[in-house]
C-alpha cells in the first residue's frame, strides 16, 4: 500500500460495527436513538452509532465526578505513567486507528496516520508535565514564603470535530488526565468509530473507570454536558458559529470554555518566492485533507508578477488523483456547498482555472463524495469564496501590488487562525510576521501548526476564549494556579507581611 492509498484495499472489518458510550469503564449500548455512519469514500455502511440517553449523559458526569476525586489525588508520575503507557498501545494500534480515522472521515491513510502521529506528539507533552515547572516557591519576606502549585478543575468536557478525529481529541484529552481532570469526550456524530478504538486503548493502558467517558449524540448531547453543574470546563473546535454559541452557553453557567472556530487562511507568494517550495507547500495546503481543515489554504495573495508560480499550482493540483492524492468530502452536502460556491464564483466574475465539480471519482468508488481541486483566479475581496470559510480544495486567488495591501485583506478578515508568506528575503518574512494578525504565522510552510509544546491555537472569530488549546495553554485551560503564603516565626524586623 503507498503513503497515500486508501479504499477498498484496506480493511473495513477494523473499524467498529457499533459506535457506543463509554460510561464507568463500561462500553453502553443506550436505547436512545441509532443511525447507520456511512464512510464518505463509498457511501457503505461502516456500522450503527447509537446516542447516549439523557440518563446515560448524567451517569457519565456523576462516574467521572467520583473518579475525580481519587484521579486528583493520584501523583503525577503514576498519572503520566498511566499515558505512558496508553501512547506504546497507540504506536502499537496505529495502523487500526489510522483506518478507522481515514473510511469514516474520508481522508487518506497517510493523511490519517500523520494525524495519529500529531496526536502522540501532545501525549509525549502531557507525560513530560511530570518534569517541568508545574509550581514554585520563593522567600518573599524574612521568614514569609509564596508557593504556587496546579490543581485539577474537575470533570471537563471536550467536544471534537469530523475532520480529525484521532487528532483533536488528543488535543485536549492528555493534558487535561495529566493535571488530574476526569475527561468526557463528546465526539462528531459523523466519525464516532476512531474515538472508540481510542476508548479500547486507554482502557487497556489501566486509566481508572469514570477518568475517561465517551458520550455519543449530537447536539442534544452538548447541550447537556455544558449546561451541567458538575462540569467545569468545555473545550471544543468545530464551525465559529457553533463555537461562539457554545462558549456563550457554557460561560453563561460559569464554566471555564475555549472554543476553535473556523479560519480563511491567506498564503502570501511572493516574485523572489521559491517556485518549488511555495508550488509544494500551496498544493499540499489546499488540497490536504481534501482542504477539511482549520490550517487548509483558503486564498492565494499574489503580490506582483508570480504567474509562472501560479502557473504551476494549477498544473501540479490538476494531476492530483483522488482516492490516492487526495480524499472524499465528509457528505453529500459538502459536494453540493463547494459545487454551488464554484458556480457562484464564476457567476460573479472570477476565473475557474482548474475545475474540480466534474472530478471523476476513483473506480469501485463512485458512490463516495468526491470534489476535485478548484482554484478561482481574478476573485475579489467582496466574493463569498474570498471570504467565507468553503472547507473544501478550493483555492481562490486574489491579485495585488504590494505586500501591504495582502496584509490589509488579511487584517480585514473576520478570521485569525493562519497566515504564511512565501519568499527568500529575510525582511520580507519578519516584516510580515510582525504585521499579521492571525494566531499562527509560517514562512515557506503551507501548514504553519506549530509543534509541542508550543500551543495551537488563533485569534477572532477563530477563538472564543483565551489561551491556546495544546502545549503549555492547555495546561492553562485545564488547571487552576493554587498560591500559598506561609509564615512560620515572627522575625524582629517586622514589615508589611508580618
């Protein structure tokens, strides 16, 4: 099997035949509602996702709010030990995960193995906590000490996405089981079948019943989990309409939250541009993931004469082959969406100068939902595809002098995840980097996510909250900072503090 192949070839029977709950260590089969999960690459039933009840759901929080209440008291190296030991099961496992991830969110198998091996890099960080400053003291006065140590929130609910789900839930799960949390995750209800095997796995790495909870459902779920009392925090990534609405209702209750949203990413090319590193790194950005992704290239700002760039962008995206390059779109509606913006671009003036509408699916697989790369020449800054997050390989290119006048489409944008500039002057690069709003910033790289322990994570209407969501501003998100002042003699030279 190559890097990238994915399809029939692979094994469908490692994927679950029934998504369930995991409530108090136990896998739950709820009576509550039960649909089929197809897989985007066919249209074929992968198997039955069954809901949690909302009886189910208050079981889950009261188990994980008495698993608290040992977890915490749990020393933080047998906590790391604990996913020390579930990171050699995933090393292990990762060719299982890394199907299940790729037939049920339409993704590749390299794809889906670089998610896998992303979310063991945020495990590695969250067991090396054990070595690093989580406190500290220090003489403040004669004979008066201040200390300050990281205590756990309590029972803390994340809420993950389809497009990685293997990635994103590690995302938050290590971090917040290393600083003594009990986790519920509350998974997509499009990819509920790798959460599972997730599930197996840190079961069988001896994490204690209640530490870790999956609570399958849609939004009725949500809405119980960060309208619970119980519940301290919400971490969640998904559309910024949705994540605006849950930080509201769940800051609403008091509860700490930090919600990812969705993201416009500009790449900046350059004339001095590397034409291979900026055509490999533009290609592989918006066409990664079939562009099902918050760090996917959105627009190409051409600043001067880079047509013999833009020239080869087209070129290398129109020899793209899906199910071997490139992976399905997660529905039938993602087709429709991305079909009805192309049509709309063109409608409204832009050049469609690789068209992926009439993309022909892969053999033996013509039942999936398949969209080839797209890229939009001439787009204007007032068109829906220069503005709106399309979430598919459509890359719309918009044409300006200078490097201001991209910083200024960047700066106007309603999103802040990513922006990268691509060139070989140093001023350039560092001009750009200090002008840019967005939370994560490349130079020469196409997908600037930035590795442990620096933290992911962007600004406006890409976040609601603050910090990041990984590294040391998950550590932030998940704990509270305890301070403690002791005295334990008077001394003659009395001041304030005495």
């Amino acid at each position: 099997m190559s890097r990238h192949e994915v399809g029939p070839s692979l094994a469908w029977s490692t994927v679950p035949l029934g998504a369930m709950s995991l409530i108090g260590g136990e896998w739950v089969s709820s009576p509550g509602a039960s649909r089929s999960v197809v897989s985007p690459y066919n249209g074929a039933v992968l198997g039955e996702l069954r809901e949690a009840s909302p009886d189910d759901i208050s079981r889950a929080i009261e188990d994980a709010t008495t698993a608290f209440r040992e977890w915490r008291a749990v020393p933080l190296k047998e906590r790391a030990a604990r996913l020390f030991e579930f990171r050699t099961l995933l090393l292990a496992n990762i060719d299982r995960v890394s199907v299940s991830a790729a037939l049920e969110s339409g993704k590749t198998f390299g794809e889906a193995k670089a998610e896998v091996l992303k979310a063991i890099e945020v495990i590695e960080f969250a067991t090396s906590l054990q070595n690093g400053d989580l406190g500290g003291a220090i003489e403040v006065s004669r004979g008066v000490s201040c200390e300050y140590r990281r205590e756990p929130l309590g029972v803390v609910v994340g809420v993950t996405p389809f497009n990685f789900p293997a990635m994103v839930p590690m995302w938050m799960i290590p971090i917040a089981l290393a600083v003594g949390n009990s986790f519920i995750l509350k998974p997509s209800d499009k990819v509920p079948f790798t959460p599972c095997v997730l599930g197996d796995l840190i079961k069988e790495a001896g994490f204690p019943p209640g530490v870790f909870s999956i609570v399958q459902g849609g939004s009725s779920a949500v809405e119980q989990l960060i309208t619970d009392p119980r519940v301290q925090a919400v971490g969640f990534v998904g559309s910024s309409p949705i994540a605006k609405t849950v930080y509201a209702r769940a800051t609403s209750g008091g509860k700490r939250a930090l919600c990812l949203g969705g993201a416009k990413n500009h790449l900046i090319a350059v004339p001095d541009a590397d034409p291979d590193i900026t055509v490999d790194g533009v290609v592989a950005s918006f066409t990664g993931c079939a562009g099902q992704r918050c760090m996917a290239a959105s627009v190409l700002v051409a600043v001067g004469d880079v047509d013999h760039i833009i020239d080869r962008i087209i070129k290398k995206s129109s020899d793209i082959v899906l199910g071997r390059d490139m992976g399905a779109l997660i529905d039938k509606g993602a087709v429709v969406r991305l079909t009805n913006a192309v049509a709309t671009a063109a409608r409204d003036g832009a050049r469609v100068r690789l068209d992926g509408r009439n993309a022909k699916p892969p053999a033996g697989l013509e039942g999936g939902n398949w969209f080839g790369p797209s890229v939009l020449d001439d787009v204007r800054p007032s068109m829906e595809c220069s503005c709106a997050e399309l979430f598919g390989p459509v890359l719309s290119i918009i044409r300006v002098r200078t490097i201001d006048e991209a910083l200024e489409l960047e700066r106007n944008s309603a999103y802040g995840n990513a922006l990268s500039v691509f060139t070989t002057s140093g001023h350039v690069a560092r001009y750009v980097s200090e002008r840019a709003t967005s939370g994560m910033i490349g130079v020469n790289v196409g997908v600037p996510v930035p590795r442990e322990p620096f933290s992911f994570g962007g600004t406006k209407d890409s976040k609601f909250g603050s910090g990041d969501i990984t590294g040391w501003g998950g550590v932030e998100l998940w704990s509270n900072r305890k301070k403690i002042t002791t005295k334990w003699s008077t001394q003659s030279d009395k001041n304030w503090m005495s």
